[in-house]
C-alpha cells in the first residue's frame, strides 16, 4: 500500500484487525446527505415535484462542488498545504505562520489522546477503531495508527492542498500505513453500523448543515460504550455571542475573501456549537456529552478579557467535547 494516490488508501470492505467495515468503497463526494439523489424513489410524487426536487438536488450538489474547489483555493493562499516536514509533524507545528493555530490544536489532540483514545484502549484491552470526520490531510488519522489504532479518515475534500489528497505525503510503510481514506460526507456515511470504536469530528462539525442528522450517523457507527469526540470546532455560551461571529463573518467576507465569498458563504452550515444546540440536536440518543476544559497557550486563554477591554465580540473556545454512545 502506497501514499502516492488517494486510492491507495482506500478502505477495504473490511479491517480484519477492528472489523470495520464499509457499505461501499465507492462513495459520494458531495458535501450534501445522499437523500438528496433521492428525488424519484417515490410512485405517487407528481412529475413536477420530482422535476422540482431533482432540480434542487443538482442546485446543492453545485453549490457543494463550488464549495469544495473555492475551499481548497482560499486554504491554499492561506499556506495550509503543509508538505515534507510540516506535514509529518502535524499537529505539533513548531514554526511558520500557523505555528500559533497548530499549538492551540496539538493541546486539543493531547487531551483527546489522554481522556478519550488510550483510556478506552485500556478498557477494551486492545487497539481501537477510529472514524476520523472531516479529516483534512488525514494527520489525526496517521496519529492514531502511530499509537497502535486501525483508523479510516474521512472527508469531503480529497484535494492536495489539505484535503486528502494531501496524504500522499506520508511515508508508505510502517506506521504511516496503517490507515485508510475514504472521500464521503458526514452526514451520510457510507459504513456500516456498530463499526467503530470512537468517530471524533476533527475541527469539522461546525460544517454540518443539519447538526442532529450529522450526529445520529456518527452514534449509528459507533459501537456501544464506544465514543464521540468534538474537536476544535468554536463553541459560545450562547447563540447570541455565535451569531455575532457570523455577522462579523459575512461582514468582512468580500475583505477575507475576496471573489470566493460567495461560494464559501453559500452553503447553510451551522457556523458555531452552544451547549444547549449540542444538547437538542442530541436528544433521543442518549448521549450526555461532557466538556474537559483544554489548557490552551496563555494567548488563547486571554482573548475574553482582550475582547472585553477593546469592545470586541466576545470570543469562542474549542475544548473537548465528549459522549458515550450507549
């Protein structure tokens, strides 16, 4: 198995070692839940309504097309297509202009290693399963399988800048090789239930557009006493303080970025998580989630009072975010 190409990271129909299993291992790159190809499966819908819904199925999967090239451009400018060096070293980014975003995840990973990955090895008494969604490069992924795990990364964008294209840059033997790339989206996924270990959305969930949907698929693939992790994705006390970062958002879209704004804007995703959104969007699954505050860079800490003395919007936090799947 080589890291040159995406496919040849494809998942197998199974990982004899987990049991993880994949319904298929051709699946959809659209962003979009696949119920959105689904337009004509019923007999008594009319012909205008099936036009009209086969129209709005292609309307969104452009608009997710669009979505993901733009993406891939904006993050490419930004100098996120880490390579050599830098992308071996993922998250523990020590130089370069990102190097201050990297230390804030690399405490995040650190947490989810020490509270939610080895204590469950622990307790089950060997490696796990682990569905990494939204994966980027694949760099938790390649973590994972260095600590000993099976792990499959995921996501919609299979681009070389920091989608999973990027992956081609790990080495291809050893620990690097034990983990697979599979191009499908979060809300529909393409596996089977009961599959995994742990599924950790991975500075990822806030790009849900139907946040409930998004995390009943992530519980359906995870086994029992199993868990759900959330990782770096910007959590307020309340919507208010979320919805104000979005209006700072499309505010300075044209400044930030530039002609891509309206393709990067144009998608309904949720934007920011709140205790009490994670808690709805939950219910019916039994999932208490459970919040381990994340000792972050002095910096980090410090944005709440910094925003509180210059008038600004009051600041997210990321943290980790975990739920036992019963």
């Amino acid at each position: 198995m080589t890291p040159s190409t995406m496919s040849d990271r494809a998942v197998p129909e199974s990982t004899s070692a987990e049991n993880t299993s994949v319904a298929s291992t051709s699946v959809e790159h659209s962003s979009v839940a696949s119920t959105s190809v689904e337009s004509s499966t019923s007999s008594n819908r009319t012909s205008s309504n099936t036009t009209s819904e086969s129209t709005s199925a292609d309307s969104a999967a452009s608009a997710a097309a669009r979505f993901r090239a733009e993406y891939g451009a904006h993050r490419a400018v930004e100098g996120r297509g880490h390579a050599g060096a830098e992308l071996l070293a993922l998250p523990y980014l020590r130089t370069g202009p990102l190097a201050k975003q990297w230390a804030v995840r690399a405490r995040t990973f650190d947490a989810f290693v020490a509270h939610v990955l080895r204590p469950l090895a622990a307790e089950r008494g060997r490696p796990l399963a682990v569905l990494d969604l939204g994966a980027g490069n694949g760099w938790l992924s390649r973590r994972a399988a260095q600590d000993g795990h099976a792990a499959l990364a995921m996501d919609v964008r299979d681009d070389h800048v920091d989608g999973l294209g990027a992956a081609r840059g790990y080495p291809a033997a050893g620990e690097d090789a034990r983990f697979y790339l599979a191009a499908a989206s979060f809300d529909a996924l393409p596996l089977r239930a009961r599959s995994f270990d742990v599924a950790v959305f991975n500075a990822s969930l806030h790009y849900a557009t139907d946040l409930a949907a998004v995390i009943a698929e992530a519980a359906r693939v995870v086994r029992g006493g199993g868990r759900i992790a959330i990782l770096d994705s910007p959590f307020y006390a309340t919507d208010a303080a979320g919805e104000a970062m979005v209006a700072e958002k499309r505010a300075q879209a044209a400044q930030r970025f530039g002609g891509r704004a309206g393709a990067l804007l144009a998608l309904p995703f949720i934007e920011y998580l709140t205790p009490a959104r994670l808690a709805e969007a939950s219910a019916g699954l039994g999932l208490a989630w459970r919040r381990r505050r994340v000792r972050y860079p002095a910096w980090y800490e410090a944005r709440p009072l910094l925003a509180r003395i210059r008038g600004q919007r009051i600041p997210s936090r990321f943290d980790l975010w975990s739920a036992e799947v019963p």
